[in-house]
C-alpha cells in the first residue's frame, strides 16, 4: 500500500508553529504541527480553506511571509537538517534543487517582464555550472514534458501570452527542473481541465518512481487524493486533525470533520467536494476557541470538548486522531 | 458628523500627520497674530539701518531699505496662506463639482470633460501659473485663479471615481424612489466617502501651491510689493546676497517649513487612511 | 519598432489638437484682449488695430481657432514682436543649455533615486529608511529658487568652488560642464527625491509580488531576486513619474535659470513675459506643448522596452 522503504524520513516536521501578527499580537495560523514525509512517499494535505496547508508548505520552504509572519517555534528537518535554523544562503542551495514548490497563484506567480523560457531555464542556471544554451535546452525538454504545446515556438513568450492552465504547466515544470528530493505541490492542478490534469498527475507519478522523489501533496480535490496519496493528514484550523493511510482515511474516518469531509464518493472530475457540507465557518486565528477547535461546529460535541485542548491520539499504527469524544486519550482503539 | 468622526479617525493614528499639522498651525497662528508679534511695522523704511545683520534688535536683519526681515516675515505668511488656501478652495469647491457632474453625467461629457483634466494636469503648474498671470495681469485675485486652474485637475478626479461607484449601486435607485434629489444623493453618499482623499490631495496641493505662489513672487509675477511675501522678500534680497545673505536665508527657510509641513501632513495621511500604502 | 513609434505618434495627434486647444483658450480667450494686454490701456486705438492685425486677432474666433492649429502644426510658430526673429529660432539657440539641464538632472535623479529608494525599501521600518523617507519629503518641500540661492551661498559664495554665472561657452565642454554642477543638483535634487519615494513604494509593492517568491523558491540568490525580478518590475511605475517629472522639470528649470544666471527656455519665456511679447509666448506654448507630447510618447517607449505586455497593445 504505502511506498516508504526508507525509514529516516526526507522531511519531518516537529511541533511546528508559525505565527502571524494581527493587530500587533503575533498568534498561531498553525501550531503544535508534527508529521513525517518518507522517501518516495506522498502525504496529501486537505482541509477547508484558511486552515493553514500554504503555510505549512512555505514554512518548509523557509519562505514565511515576512515581517508579517514568523515561524515560533519547532523543527522543520530536510534530510535531517533544520530548515528552520538555516542561514538564508544555505537555504537558497537547497530551494529549487533538493526541495522545490509549486505555487498555489498560477496567475501571480510568474514574472511578467521575464520570458517564460528563461524562468524554467533559470534554476538550472543558478544551481548547476551549465551554459546558457545546455539550460535552454533542457528548459524547452521539461516544457515539453508538461506538455505545453509548440513549445519550442512559445519558449520565449511571456506570462500574459499564456493561459491559467499553461502558467500552472509552466510553474510546475520549474520545480521539477533539477530533481528534487521533495516536492511541495500546493494545488497545483486546479487549474488545469480534466485530461491535462491526469497527465500532470501521471507525470508527477512517474517522478515519483523514477527518481523516488518525495511529495506533500496540497488539494481540495478527494478524486486527487485517492489517485496519488499514500497517506493522508486533516488539517482544521491549523492542526493536524487526523493522519492516516490513503486507504484507512476513506474506508473509516475517526474525527467528525474527516468524516464530514469525505462523505462524498472521490471522483477525479469533481471539484471542491463536500467542504462546505459543514455549517458555520473556520474561526480567525486571533479568534481560537480554547478547547477542541471543531468544538462550536461539532456534531459530536461533548461539554467536555470546550474545556480543554485534545490530544492527537494513535488509534492504530499509523493512523492518529485529534478528538476527546472519537478517540480519548489513554484509550487506544484496536 | 461622519465626516468629524472619520477626521478623527484619520489623524489619530499617524504621527506624522500630527507632527505637520502642528508645524502648519504654528505657521498659521503666527499669520493670524502678525499684528501683535510682529513688533515692527514690515513696511516701515530705515535708511540709515539698511542691510544690517540679525541682532538683538533685529533678530533677522534688515533689508535694502532698513525694513526688518523679521516683521516682514511674519507678515508675509499671511500671502503664502491666504493665496494658497483661497486657490485650493477654490480648486476644491469648482473641480470637486466638475468631477461629480461629469461623473454624473457620464458618457461623451465625461470623456471630454476628463480629457481636458488631463491636459490641464500634463501641464508644470508653475508655466500656466506664469502664463495665467502674465495675461492676466499679476494681482492677488488673478494669482488665485492661476494657481486654482493648475489644482483643478486632481480634485475633479477624486470626486468623479466614489460618484461613479456611487451611482450604480443600490441605495441610490432607492433614494431616488424617495423622492431625494440628485443634488441630495450626492452629498449624502459621495462626500463622507471622500473626506481623506480629499484631505491629502488638500494638504499636498497646497504644498504646490506656497511653492508656485512664492516662484511666481520671486519671478515677479505675485503680489506687488511693498506688501511683503515670502518669495518677493528673496527675490530682493537675492540683489543683496553677496553682503547680506539673511534677506533669503530665513524667507528661504519659512517657506521650506510651510511646504514641509504640509507634505508631512498630506504623506501622514495618505499613510493612515491607506493601510496597504502603510509605511510609504 | 519604427512601427510602433509612427504608429505611437500619429496617436498622439488628437493629443496634440486638444493640448492646443487648451493653449488657444488660455492664450487667446483668458486675456481678453490680447493688445490691450501688450500694448497697455494708454495705447491709440490705431496702434491697437495694427497689432491685431498683426497677431491676426482681428478675424472671428474660431477663423482664429482655425488659424493657429495649422500653424502649430506645421510647425510655424510666428515671429517674435520684440527682435523679429521667428519664435523657432530663438528657442532653438538657447536648446542646448535647457537639454543639458535637463538630462543632467534626469541623469543624477535616476542614478541617486533609485538605489536609494531600492535601499530604503529593503531597509523597511529601520533606521536608514526612516531617514531616507524624511530627507526625502524634505528634498520635495525644497521650492527650487530656494534650494538654488542655497547652494549658490554655500558653494559659490563662501567656499568658492563653482561660478556664480552661468553663461557657458557651448564649445569648450569643461566650461559647460562646470557651470552645469550647480544648476543640476539643484534641480536633480527634486528628482531624487521624487524618484526615491516612488522607487521605494514600488519596490515594497513588487517584493510582496508572487513572483518574487516563486523566484526566491527557485533558490534564486537574494541579490539577483532584488536586481532581476523586483527591481525590473519596480521601475515602471518610476518610468511614469520620470515623465512626469520632466514637466515639472521644465517650469523648475525657470527657477534655476534665474537664481544660476543661465540661459534656457525658462529665461526666454520670463524675458517675452517682461517684455509682454504675446507673439513670443504663444510660440513658446506651442513648443511646451510638443515637449509634452514628445515626453509623452518617450515615456510610453519607455515603458515598451520594460515591460512585455505593453507591446502588444
Ligand atoms: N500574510 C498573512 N498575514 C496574516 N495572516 C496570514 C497570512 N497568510 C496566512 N495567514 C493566516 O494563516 C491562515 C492559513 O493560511 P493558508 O494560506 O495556509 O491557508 P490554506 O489552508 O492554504 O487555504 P487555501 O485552501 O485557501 O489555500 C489564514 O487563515 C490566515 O489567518
Ligand atoms: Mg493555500
């Protein structure tokens, strides 16, 4: 079922918090964080909108808004080193190389004043001593590869030549330009109509097997996650909720919002399925309850749950809950 | 009363805008106390104490005909102030109308009318100031019209976007089906929108307009002399800048201050009442 | 290229007509009566009729309207009432001094502004920007004869280490270019300033840009993100303010005219202003109005070879 071999992880994040300031306080988007992505494996990331999976991707990436924002406090270990202590210099050597994103913004994320042939080709240049023509080359060979058409002939158009759809093609040919050992894949085929979407997740897949390249997989999309993940975390209101196999998540969901969230049938063509089947909203982070976060939206919700903050509890190996109701601390389902 | 409360609420936040509103009302109070500050008569003639340094007696000096530079100076911001505050007025009350009618309005009269805007504003302020009252003849009224004519443009702008808006949403059909006035919606909706953007456009074209009233009076072309401004005070004293630098020293300097302040004001506000141009 | 700019330039025409027009309201119709403004209340009424005759405001007004816009436009911008030479000639002879101040500012704005505003924003909330930010608004506040009469004093009259006139031998390139210092900080101060702020303000615009981010996720180093995808994209709003500001540019270089004793467009059109030369001063708007236009489409040039999406349309 699951691909990992390898039992030290390519990333581990360790009680993560990363905070943003509001009205002059800094408060947590996301907190207490803690998961591992194995080689050749790939996590999915879901949750509602706002619950902090950008975040997360960024805080690997070392590119946390600033001043804005910050990360508080945790470990984020790539290949066993902290990112999070990293001197900018040396995590520059590692962004685009060993670890590399796709962004959420096809439409903002690229440079308008520069051709789109240069922004692939760009990260080959920085990190590896090629010539300019070796790198063009091999920029057209990933644009083709992400099947951009004619793209010998588009190669040095601009962003605004290109459409939504082409600009998340291009993105994506940029992080995979030099191999990397991670791939931060924030959505990165909403974009994309149904039969190119299949072969970006195709090509994704080969990579994958090819190189063993590790993913976290962001998306709103459960078709996706059942086609690509191997493991699956629920993020609510910046934690981690529930984590478990790709298989266990859809067949027996524990936490009331997992259960909420997949109570549809995973179809690949079907976009933003069921998120909002939940009344009421994710509260702003200035604005956290004190207990279970769920708690004001529960269906399962006890007094007890607006007490006292909940534990992220194994019910079985590998598969963790973050309920007081589903999952009580110190009672371990089978 | 909104637009009080939102005056409030603009200025309280910023202090830089506090610090150029009390530098432009220190100014201003010493216009309007002239009479009792400025201990000396500013055009009474001294021939034989002409030129002479600051000093105790005098704390600026004197001029060409042994007139004191102080009092001459404390009187002269009330020209650089009346002259630009009655030109910005002016700006205000004709351009804002223009920009709501023409917003108004709408279609080819708003094309048109917002074409010449911009021509009226491609031009420097300080050429068709110059040309204005060279035609004109140089007086205090027509230095007015000059440099009101080079601020029009940007407060006819300000408020033809929120009427623009403003017309096409909801509450206006409904106010119109009560039987208010076109006259009426305007007012009610369009000014309390605008009170901050109109504040800074206020307060930064009034920057230009010290500047372009003391140019022209160094050019010549202000108010004539012997009333005493700002920048006819360099312009004699420019005469004598080799034996007395002071005549354009503190003119110099008074003038700074009051552009200062102002574009102080007008940034400070700009950054309180704009949160994404916050810190710019 | 050469299509774009033709096709640029005939789109400027309406432009043009209607900056004319502009001109024609102030010039003809604001006065009055253009004679009676030249000549004065105590002029003959024969004297009168012959000036009229002479500016041709003796014809109905919009004959006159017609009149003046084809004259403009083909480039006859009539004779000067004072010294009878044509208007074209007097302005192209003082050219040269105006084009050197002006370029020279542009120049020293362009070359102090932008690092400085790229500084200033990178240094955001901490002291240098603080201070930038003030001297800045202070370099803005600065009326030009001020700034001028103030370097004059300090440079020229105390310490001795520029002329005090300006006139300078066109031919002799070191006479010319030391009697442009002055003059040039004293205008190229504005500019600083000016291009500073909005350098400033664009760049902290552009570094919140996505782009940005995806540049710096490519491991990108930082100075080649602020040099090759931030500052690229700051500069077109500054392009816009550089064309602004050469407007401003020219009224500000009267001023300096003035106070450094140059010779220029400034001077000339103060000169027909004292000497009430209304044939002179049409003249000279006409050829303000071209700047304008001509500064206009360099700006829009500008922009075309920053920024790609221009092009197309
Ligand atoms: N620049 C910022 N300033 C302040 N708060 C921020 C900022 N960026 C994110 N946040 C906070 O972090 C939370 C998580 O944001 P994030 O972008 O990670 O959400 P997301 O899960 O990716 O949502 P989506 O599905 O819409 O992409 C937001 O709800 C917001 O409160
Ligand atoms: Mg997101």
């Amino acid at each position: 079922m699951s691909g990992a071999v390898d039992d030290t992880p390519v990333l581990r994040v360790e009680d993560l918090s990363v905070e943003f300031r509001v009205r002059g306080a800094w408060w947590p988007a996301v907190r207490g964080l803690s998961f591992d992505v194995a080689r050749n494996e790939t996590l999915a990331l879901v949750g509602e909108s706002g619950c902090g999976k950008s975040i997360t991707a960024l805080s690997v990436m070392g590119l946390v808004p600033r001043p804005q924002g910050r990360v508080g406090s945790g470990r984020i270990l790539f290949e066993g080193r902290d990112v999070a202590a990293m001197r900018e210099a040396e995590l520059e050597r590692l962004r685009g190389d060993r670890m590399a994103m796709i962004f959420q913004e096809p439409m903002t994320s690229l440079n308008p004043v520069l051709s789109v042939g240069f922004q692939v080709s760009e990260a080959l240049r920085v990190h590896r001593a090629i010539d300019a023509a070796a790198a063009d080359a091999e920029a057209l060979r990933l644009l083709e590869e992400v099947k951009i058409p004619s793209a010998r002939r588009r190669f040095a158009d601009y962003p605004h030549q290109f459409s939504g759809g082409m600009r998340q093609r291009v993105m994506i040919a940029m992080a995979i330009a030099l191999k990397p050992a991670l791939l931060l894949a924030d959505e990165p085929t909403t974009a994309l109509d149904v039969t190119i979407q299949a072969q970006v997740l195709g090509l994704l897949a080969d990579l994958k097997s090819a190189q063993g390249m590790s993913m976290l997989f962001i998306t709103h999309n459960l078709g996706v996650v059942a086609a690509i993940a191997d493991r699956v975390a629920v993020m609510y209101a910046g934690e981690i909720v529930e984590i478990a196999p790709v298989a266990r998540i859809f067949s027996g969901p524990v936490h009331p919002y997992t259960e909420a969230l997949f109570r549809a049938i995973p179809r690949i063509d079907r976009e933003e399925q069921s998120l909002d089947a939940i009344g009421g909203q994710v509260p702003p982070i200035d604005r956290m309850p004190p207990g279970c976060r769920f708690a004001p939206r529960c269906p399962a919700r006890r007094p007890s749950c607006e007490a006292s903050s909940q534990a992220l509890v194994e019910v079985a190996p590998g598969h963790s809950v973050r309920c007081g109701v589903r999952a009580p601390a110190g009672a371990r389902a089978a | 009363m909104r637009i009080l409360a939102r005056l409030f609420q603009v200025f309280g936040t910023n202090k830089t805008s506090w610090v150029g509103l009390a530098m432009f009302v220190a100014i201003c109070a010493m216009a309007l106390l002239a009479p009792w500050i400025a201990g000396t008569d500013p055009l009474e003639q001294d021939i034989i104490a002409k030129l002479r340094p600051p000093s105790a007696e005098h704390w600026f000096g004197t001029d060409e005909f042994g007139r004191d530079v102080y009092a001459r100076l404390v009187w002269g911001a009330r020209i650089s102030l009346s002259v630009s505050i009655s030109a910005i007025t002016l700006a205000l009350v004709v351009g804002g109308t223009i920009g709501l009618v023409s917003g108004y309005v709408g279609g080819r009269f708003d094309m048109l009318v917002m074409q010449v805007m911009d021509i009226l504003l491609s031009f420097p302020a300080l050429i068709l100031g110059l040309i204005i009252v060279a035609l004109l003849g140089p007086s205090q009224a027509n230095l007015i019209v000059a440099i009101a004519l080079t601020a029009l443009a940007p407060f006819a702008r300000i408020t033809r976007a929120p009427t623009l808006i403003v017309k096409e949403r909801q509450f206006v059909e409904a106010g119109r089906a009560l039987g208010f006035g076109h006259g009426r919606i305007l007012f009610v909706h369009v000014l309390p929108n605008i009170v901050s953007e109109v504040l800074v456009m206020a307060s930064l074209w009034m920057a230009t307009a010290v500047r372009v009233e003391a140019s022209l009076s160094f050019i010549g072309l202000g108010v004539r002399p012997p009333t005493p401004t700002w920048g006819g005070m360099i312009r004699d004293g420019f005469e004598n800048i080799l034996d007395a630098p002071w005549l354009c020293i503190y003119p110099g300097l008074a003038i700074l201050a009051l552009i200062f302040s102002l574009n102080m004001l007008g940034d400070g506000l700009r950054d309180a009442t704009d949160p994404k141009l916050r810190g710019e | 290229m050469i299509w774009y700019v033709a096709k640029r330039l005939l789109a400027a025409m309406p432009t043009l007509v209607a900056v004319l027009t502009v001109v024609f309201v102030i010039v003809r119709i604001i006065p009055g009566d253009p004679a009676l403004t030249v000549l004065g209340d105590q002029a003959t009424p024969q004297a009168l009729a012959a000036l009229r005759e002479k500016l041709g405001i003796d014809k109905p007004l919009l004959a006159q309207y017609f009149d003046f816009i084809t004259a403009a436009l083909t480039g006859d911008l009539g004779r000067s009432l004072v010294s009878g030479r044509p208007v074209i000639q007097e302005v192209v002879a003082v050219l040269p001094h105006t084009l050197d101040l002006t370029i020279s500012s542009l120049v020293l704005g362009t070359a102090l502004g932008v690092p400085l505003g790229v500084w200033a924003a990178l240094r955001r909330n901490r002291l240098a920007d603080y201070v930038i930010r003030i001297v800045s608004l202070v370099g803005l506040s600065f009326p030009v004869f001020v700034s001028g009469i103030f370097l004059l004093m300090v440079f020229s009259l105390h310490y001795r280490l520029f002329p005090v006139i300006g006139t300078s031998n066109l031919a002799d390139l070191g006479d010319r270019t030391w009697k442009l210092v002055l003059p040039t900080i004293t205008l190229g101060l504005v500019m600083v300033a000016y291009i500073t702020r909005v350098t400033r303000s664009a760049m902290l615009q552009v570094l919140s840009e996505d782009y940005v981010r995806t540049a710096r996720a490519k491991g990108v180093p930082a100075r080649l993100v602020i040099r090759r995808h931030a500052l690229r994209n700051a500069l077109i709003p500054v392009v816009t303010v550089v064309g602004l500001y050469l407007g401003i540019n020219i009224g500000n270089s009267v001023l300096t005219e003035i106070v450094f004793n140059r010779p220029g467009l400034g001077k000339v059109i103060v000169t027909a202003l004292n000497q009430r030369d209304y044939a002179m001063l049409q003249g000279l708007m006409v050829i303000y109005c071209f700047l304008i236009v001509v500064t206009n489409l360099l700006t829009d040039l500008a922009y075309g070879l920053i920024d790609p999406r221009v092009k197309q349309a």
